[in-house]
C-alpha cells in the first residue's frame, strides 16, 4: 500500500503540498483529479523519491521512501512503473529499446529480456512498431510505449501521469481501456493523476480530490457524483465559475 | 549565507555521489567508446581546422619578429614552442569547450526538461553514471590526443609555410624546432589538454543537469557551459604554468 503521511511540499514561496494524506489501497485504481499545476505530478514524484518532503512523507509497503538508502531506493524503483506524462521516451532509442532499458537493470537472462520486451509491446498494440523511433510514431503511439515500458517489468505499482492528456477522445479512451486492461491483467495497485474527468470515471475505483494542497474529498466515482461540495462539483462538471 | 557546515556537507555528498557513479562500471562502461567517438573522434575537423591556420600564422609572425635580429630558424623553435606549450592546447580546448561543452549541456538539458532524466532514475539508473561519468571519462581521454593532433598539424603547416613563403630550409625549420625543444614540453600541453577535457564535459554534464523551463533554459544553461568551460581553460591555463613550468 502507498500511504501519504501529511505531506508537505514547496517551491520558493509556492506551497503545493500542504498537509497532503491519501491511502492508496492495494490491487485497486485510485485516481487523483486536481486543477492544472496543483501538485499531482509533484505527488507521483515523492513515491519513487524523485522528490524529498519538506514535511511529512510517503510511506510505500509501511517504509519511508525519503529514509531509504541508494540501494533500497533503487529496489523499490524496481517495483513501481512510472508512466510520464510525456511519455519520456530516450529519443536516441527505438520504442523496443526504450522497453529494454528498465530490464537491463534487472540481470535477466537475454531470451528473458526479449521476451518481455516483445510481450509488453504486444500488450499495447505496437508490436509492428518496434523498430521506430519515438520522433517516428504519434503522442498516443509514444504515451503506449512509455507504458510499455513501465509494465515490463511487472511492477507492483503504476504510477500514470496523465496519460490522457494531448490525446483526442477516440484515443483516450483507447487509453482507459488499456489502463485497465492492464490492471486487470497484472493485478496491479495503479495511482493514476489526471484533470481529465471522463478518463477518472472511467477507470478508478476511487477518486480522490486535490485542492489547495490537500485532498478535499476522497470516494467512489458515484459518491464523488453525487457529493454536495461545491468545489468538487464545480471541478467535477467543469463549470468556470 | 551558507554555513561551512553546509558547504562541507555539499562538498562531500557530491563526492560520495561521484565515486557512487565511478563504480558503477557496469553502467558507465558499455556507453564510453561511443562518447569518446561523439566526443573526440568528431571533434578532431574543427581542431586540425584551428591547427592549421595557427601554424601558418605563428610562422609568419615569428617571421616578422626575428628578421634582422636572430637567425631565421629561430622560426621552428617559436612554432614548436607555442604550438606545443601554449596555443594548440588552448586554441583546441577552447574550440572543443564550444563544440562538446554545448552539445552536452544541450543534450542532457533537453533529456532533463522531457523528463528523459526523471525516467532514469524511476528505471533504477543513476543519471551520473549513465549520463556524466562516459562522458567526463570519454573527454578527458580524448581532448589530449585532439590537441596531440593538433599540434602535430599545426607544426607541419607552420613547417611547410616557412620552406615555401620564408626562405627557410627543411633542416633550417627542425634545427630551430630541436634547439630548445623537451620532452617536457608535449607532456605539459597534453597534461593541460586532459584537465580541459575534464572540465568541459563536466560543466556541461552539471548545466545540463540544472536545467529547468523548457527550451528557454536549455538555451540559457548551453550558453553557460559554453562561457564557464571557456573561463576555467583560461584559469586552468594560467593554474598549469603557475605549478608546472
């Protein structure tokens, strides 16, 4: 389970974080929805220790991230798969070497490394695509590989930050399915950030508000419809005022 | 005002992180040749580019200083000299902290605004071995054989400029180029050569690696590493004479 423990996060005068706590039980998706730039890239970013807290932490599997050592950080690393929003491609790579990459690390025989190269692209339909570059292929066939990438090394968790975001509706919801389809054949625990309120109905179990630093309303999709709080509403229904 | 506590603890965390990334050989290693190719190999045009004019012209201008004053085949001891000591380290370091020092801010400054970096890292990789140790290695490496080829080019040219332009024999020119010439002399430039390299990649690798707001800053910071690889040549420069000879 990843659990954020009164997490608090600045950047010069900016608070983002401020007092920020959230379970993210374990084998379900739970969704984070909040405005552009209130902080939930910054929040996936403290799960694999990308950033430190000024206060507070995340604790994942009930250990601090932030009190663990190099080599433990590189081992819990290895169990969370992080999709970027940009993808994040090596542009210097084809998409089959991007996969490579991560299962480089992990000391696995090379039939071994193909194989799961091969499955993962498999798994996200870019299997014809293996051999082309990232500045070759379009955003949604980019956003894929980024994901292919992260599943495979068959983590426990997937971090996805938005991965609907630049796509147009046809593919995002091309995208939804893939996000659970890959839940639900890996058993994954998935935290997925996004401001894009038809993907967070579509696939979380749970979806928790950002406002101002911290949650302000956490529950299921048909509790976060039905809420009276008029922020989430507001948010929820993407009303300007 | 940072305390010397703190400033100690940063110097030290770096260093623990910097000989962290040199073990880590399994990482760095498979990516270095490539490097010094990128780095050296293809890099080596622009200085035998430099190289050349620069033997021309310090021909003609020891040309101009002896004449009527010490004998003409003090010309091959002046190109020797300066060549070997002073200009082809400098001039090549200089040319290389343009060509290496921008292309490697502004290859790890874009990786780290698209995220490339933050993927690194979520990939178990630690970006100083992967990103800055092959190429801090490659360039140390490679900056002194760039200037051993400089300087041997631009001591042909300033040869071949002065038994065609200045009167001078063949024998005259390597007289002059023997007279004062020691050993000492090619170790130092190459000495100063590899510290350049190391200091280029370097300050690339760490603007690179600061490098935040998009385009914008991958231009900012590429500007930087251009300006400061080129400031500490000439302080390295000055650092060198000041122990060495």
């Amino acid at each position: 389970m990843i659990r954020f423990d009164n997490l608090h996060k600045r950047f010069g005068a900016k608070v983002v974080l401020d007092g920020f706590s959230l379970d993210v039980p374990d084998g379900a998706t739970t969704v984070l929805i909040g405005a552009s730039g209130s902080g939930k890239s910054v929040i996936l970013k403290h799960i694999v220790g990308l950033l430190q807290p000024d206060a507070g932490g995340v604790d994942v599997d009930g250990r601090r991230v932030d009190a663990l050592d190099t080599e433990e950080l590189v081992a819990l690393r290895r169990q969370i798969g992080y999709v970027f929003q940009s993808a994040a491609l090596f542009d210097s790579m084809t998409l089959a070497e991007n996969v490579r990459m991560g299962l480089a690390r992990q000391q696995l025989p090379e039939s071994e490394v193909a194989s799961r190269t091969a499955d993962a692209l498999a798994h996200v339909g870019l299997s014809d695509a293996a051999g082309r570059y990232p500045a070759e292929v379009s955003g949604g066939m980019r956003k894929r590989a980024g994901i292919a990438r992260a599943i495979a090394l068959r983590p426990r968790y997937i971090l996805w930050d938005e991965p609907t975001s630049g796509l147009d509706p046809v593919t995002s919801a091309t995208m939804d399915r893939l996000m659970r389809r890959t839940a639900a054949e890996l058993g994954t625990t998935s935290l997925v950030v996004t401001h894009d309120m038809r993907s967070a109905f579509a696939v979380g179990d749970r979806i928790a508000m950002l406002h101002e630093g911290r949650v302000r309303a956490v529950g299921t999709g048909e509790a976060m419809r039905a809420t009276s709080d008029p922020v989430v509403r507001q948010f929820i229904e993407g009303r300007p005022e | 005002m940072k305390s010397a506590r703190e400033i100690v603890s940063f110097i030290g965390g770096a260093a623990l992180r910097a000989w962290r990334s040199l073990r880590d050989v399994g990482t760095w290693s498979p990516l270095l040749v490539g490097q010094m190719r990128r780095l050296g190999v293809d890099s080596i045009p622009i200085a035998l580019f430099i190289a050349v004019f620069t033997g021309i012209v310090l021909a003609l201008l020891s040309s101009y200083i002896f004449t009527g004053t010490v004998p003409n085949y003090f010309v091959g001891a002046l190109v020797g000299k300066t060549i070997m000591l002073e200009l082809g380290p400098v001039l090549t370091g200089m040319a290389l902290a343009g060509r290496v020092g921008a292309n490697i801010a502004a290859e790890i400054g874009t990786m780290k605004v698209t995220e490339q970096v933050d993927a690194l890292e979520t990939l178990a990789y630690d970006p100083g071995s992967y990103l800055v140790v092959p190429r801090v290695l490659a360039a140390t490496v490679m900056f002194p054989v760039v200037t051993a080829l400089a300087i041997g080019v631009g001591v042909l040219t300033g040869w071949f400029t002065a038994i065609n332009l200045l009167d001078l024999t063949t024998l005259e020119f390597v007289k002059g180029l023997r007279m004062f010439y020691q050993f000492k002399d090619l170790w130092f430039g190459l000495i100063k050569a590899a510290s350049f390299g190391l200091v280029v990649a370097l300050t690339g690798c760490l603007r690179g690696l600061a490098t935040q707001n998009g385009a914008e800053g991958v231009g900012r910071e590429t500007t930087r590493a251009v300006v400061i690889g080129c400031e500490a040549i000439l302080a390295l420069d000055a650092f060198w004479a000041l122990v060495l000879l």
